[in-house]
C-alpha cells in the first residue's frame, strides 16, 4: 500500500499546473473580450484545457488574436458561432502540442501577409500563414464548420478533419506539413481545397471550388484518395510528380467519382518548371531536380462530363514521376477543346487496363488517349474497350502504343494512329468511321486480330466480329476463337477480360470481353464499373 501512495503521488507531481482535461465553461457570450461575472472566451483560451459554452445559438463576435497552451479543446457544442467579422487571423496561434476543435462553427477571419513556412528549403516556396489556426503542432477538427474566411489552417504537424464543412474560403486550402487525414468532409465553393504531404481523404465531396479542389503536394509518405467526390470543381485533383527526398511516394487514387468538373478531373505538377517559372536561384532548381518521382495508382474510378483544355479526365507528364497505372476506370463523355479526351499523357509511361472509354470528345488527336510518349516509353492499354469517341483524329493517338485484348470500334475518328513501332495483339478494331489503322506495319500485329468496316491494319484479318450492344462478340463471332492464348495468359492480360472473367482453354477471345458478361451486366448498361476482385472482397 505503501509503495502504491507513492506511486501515485510520483504521477500527481508529473501533472501540469493546470491538467488538459480542466473543463471551462464559458459564459459570456457577446465578444470575445466581454466583461462581467463568469469567464469570456479570452480567459478560457489563454487557461487551456477543455473549452465548453454555456451559450445556446450564440454568436460569439472574437476581436483579437489568442494563444493557447498545448492540448488545449474547443468545444461549441454544435451551439455556437465564432464570428471574426474580418479581424486578421490566425484566430488560434498554439506553439505545442496539440489543439482540438469540435462541433462549433467558425468565420470571417481574414488572412496575413505570405510568409515561409516551416518546411525544407525545397518546399518553401511561399504561402500564407492560416487566419483561423496557426499550429506549431497538431491539430483535429471533428464536426466543425468553417466558412468566409481566408486561408484558414496552417499546421506544422498533423492534421486530422472529420466530418466537417469547409464553405465559401479564399485563399490557400487547409495545409498541414505532417500526415492529413480527411473522413466524411465536405469542401463546398472555395477558392483552394486542402494540400496533402501524406495522409488520405476517404468518403468526402468536393464540390464547385473555383480553384484547385484537393492538391498532393511533393509527397514525402503514401497518400490515398478513396471513396470521394468531385463534382463541379474548376480543376478537381493535382498531383506533383515528384517526391519529398525521404523516397518513392505512391499516390492511390480508388473508387472515387470525378463529374463535371470544368478545368479537367485530374492533372500533374511539375516543381521543377514551376520553380523555374517564378525565377528560383539555380541551386534550388538543380536540388528539385534530383527528387525521386511520385507514382500513381488509380483503380475503379469514373471520370463523367469533364472539360478541359486537354486530357478532361486525366492531364499528366510522366516524365518525372514513378509512371501511372489505371486499372478499372470509367471515361465517358469527357470532353478537351485540345487533345485527348479523356487522357492526355507527355512521356512516361501509362498503363491502363481493365477500363472503358467511351463518347469522349476533343478537337484535337486522340478523341480517347492522346499519349505524346517519346521513343524510351508508351502507352499500354490492355482488357479495355474504346468505343464511340467523338473527334476528327483518332480515338487513340499515341507516338508508341502497345495493345493487347481491346476492342477499338464504331468511333467517329480512326480507331488507332501511332507514329513509332509499336504492337497489337488480340485485338478488334471495327466500324471506326474514318479506318480503323495509321502508321502500323504488318509486324506491329501479334497473335490474332480482326478488323471489319476497313481494311488499312496490314495483315490483319477482316470479318463481322457481330458486336452486340455492349460490344461483346456474339455467338458464332470469330472473334471468339482467334485469340492467342499464350497472349491471354501473360502480362498484362493476366488470364482475365475487362469484367475480371477468366480466360480459359487453348484458346482465347479477341478484344475486351472473353464471353459474355455472366454478372455485372446491369452496371454496365447503367455506366457503372465493373469491380475486380480486391473490390469484391470488400
């Protein structure tokens, strides 16, 4: 007994002043600053601890800046309104520590002049510093709402936003140097979303933003983006193509939804072009010049209605980063006043499989994927169909392709047009308006192909591959037969077809679809995705 009395009076010495979980319950609810009997807000922040209200549907008018200890909690227990009506932030400055804001709604807080941030020298390119909080640390937000202010968050450490709203901001997004992590929040017509480092934003809207709605900035650990929305955004999601120096970084982008947005779905960064643009010294440009390469991962996406000056859907240059794989991806009816309809690559090397593309539109090449690919890399495209793009070049417009198991057909355009060597293997290419084939050689053609509608791929076999309404080879096609199974079985077909169905026997189909669909043929009709099996395991 004796030795636990004094255990416990060791633990007791170890305490602050003042615990973090003291509760303060302020009572004057007018300003800020408000006199009287009972604590105001400024006592209570500059006390710490945990922050209640005794302020039913109060507006609470703040009139000046506070700094609060470490750990501090603000809790407006979805009751309470504080009003900056315009004063300069940060409203919250905390040099430690962490700082806890929840179920309470903040606003009209206005910004500081640009500062660096606390970041390595590669990064500090310059921002503002956050007029709603300021941490030196850590910081949470659970069921908070902010709006009207400008560049509300500037966190050194960690972030982490839950179920929040973050309405009508200027300025930078919420920005945090650590890990950020974004659940079931909504990001509705500001200027800027939020950047992230690390970290992953999971079953959250993105809606008409006027800027860039989220942004993944020199990635320094993994970052996913799951299960969102982005609807009616200006530009929805940009991705640098570089690492922090720490290493590789790999960018997941799963199961999300990109609709209607107005300056593209999703594009590439380039630090080092955006450092040269603005006239950094020499030294810095060669130190970004040496970052390693991000590397992308997108899986079970849908790209619908997009707009952009190119690539609606996907706008990137891969030179600089890890490269790019699209698997399971839906593009249809995005539309790029350039090139590229749905995908717009330059250099590097993009691989997609497993994905539609359909009734994209642009004015230039590549009314599905224009991929300016250089002589070292090259588009590969694999268990897809590319079907009824709208355009005068062709749906694919690549300087170096490789195809294997894709229907290319009934497309306004040429089906495929490459100007390097490249190869097609198991293929169908049908009904494309303007010929199915440009700048292919006999010896591009491997295992077996059909062309129907046109005859200008050389060497390739001509008949009705009888599509039918989901451009699946009907019964008695011979596209059902011609398929080399030793194609089918390797990289990257993988044994599979478009809807994950397996590729059995000696031989194999041509194009997309193995044999028809025997499950998921509604979500076809119905312009959803098809899930592979990682998604059917869930």
């Amino acid at each position: 007994m004796k030795s636990c009395a004094l255990m416990l009076m060791w633990l007791i010495c170890l305490l602050p002043a003042k615990a973090a979980w003291a509760v303060t319950t302020v009572r004057l609810c007018d300003s800020d600053t408000q006199a009287g009997a009972g604590p105001n807000l400024q006592q209570a922040l500059a006390g710490g601890g945990t922050i209640v209200f005794a302020c039913p549907r109060a507006s609470v008018r703040v009139t000046s800046p506070h700094r609060v200890p470490p750990d501090t909690v603000l809790d407006g227990g979805d009751a309470v309104t504080l009003d900056g009506h315009g004063l300069p932030g940060p409203f919250i400055t905390s040099s430690s520590g962490r700082v806890f804001v929840r179920r309470i709604t903040i606003r009209n807080f206005t910004g500081r002049p640009p500062s660096r941030p606390p970041a390595p020298g590669y990064l500090s390119l310059g921002r503002l510093w956050g007029s709603v909080l300021e941490v030196r640390g850590d910081a949470e937000l659970d069921h908070v709402t902010i709006e009207s202010c400008i560049s509300p968050l500037n966190v050194s450490g960690d972030l982490v936003i839950s179920d929040s709203m973050f309405r009508a901001n200027s300025g930078a997004g919420p920005d945090a140097w650590g890990t950020t992590i974004i659940k079931r929040s909504t990001f509705l017509a500001n200027e800027s979303g939020p950047t992230l480092r690390s970290g992953r934003v999971d079953d959250s809207a993105f809606i008409e933003n006027t800027g860039i709605a989220l942004s993944v900035s020199e990635p320094s650990g993994p970052v996913g983006i799951l299960h969102s929305s982005f609807q009616r955004n200006a530009l929805a999601l940009q991705l640098s193509e570089q690492s922090a120096f720490g290493g590789v970084a790999t960018v997941s982008v799963r199961s999300n939804r990109f609709e209607d947005n107005t300056r593209g779905a999703i594009a590439s960064f380039d630090i080092v072009e955006f450092a040269r643009e603005r006239g950094m010294p020499p030294s810095m440009i060669a130190n970004l010049e040496r970052l390693p390469g991000a590397r992308y991962e997108l899986a079970y996406d849908r790209f619908l209605r997009n707009k952009g000056a190119r690539g609606a859907a996907i706008d990137v240059d891969l030179r600089r980063s890890g490269g790019m794989t699209v698997v399971g991806g839906l593009f249809i009816g995005n539309v790029a006043a350039g090139e590229g309809g749905a995908i717009a690559v330059r250099g590097g090397t993009l691989r997609v499989s497993h994905s539609l593309l359909r009734s994209n539109q642009s004015v230039g090449p590549g009314s599905a994927i224009r991929a300016v690919a250089g002589a070292a890399a090259r588009l590969e495209l694999s268990n897809s169909l590319v079907i009824e793009n709208v355009g005068p070049g062709a749906a694919i417009d690549a300087d170096a392709a490789a195809l294997a198991n894709v229907t290319i057909a009934r497309n306004e355009g040429k089906g495929l047009a490459v100007r390097s060597p490249s190869s097609v293997a198991n293929s169908i290419l049908s009904d494309n308006k303007s010929g199915n084939c440009s700048g292919l050689s006999a010896q591009a053609f491997h295992g077996g192909n059909l062309q129907f509608g046109s005859t200008d791929c050389p060497g390739v076999a001509v008949g009705d591959p009888f599509l039918d309404a989901l451009y699946v080879p009907e019964l008695g096609s011979p596209a059902l037969e011609l398929g080399d199974a030793a194609i089918c079985r390797s990289d990257p077909v993988r044994g599979t077809d478009i809807l994950f169905q397996e590729r059995l026997g000696s031989a194999c189909a041509l194009g997309a679809y193995e044999r028809a669909p025997l499950r998921i043929v509604e979500q076809m009709r119905n312009d959803r995705p098809a899930r592979g099996p990682a998604e059917n395991n869930r």
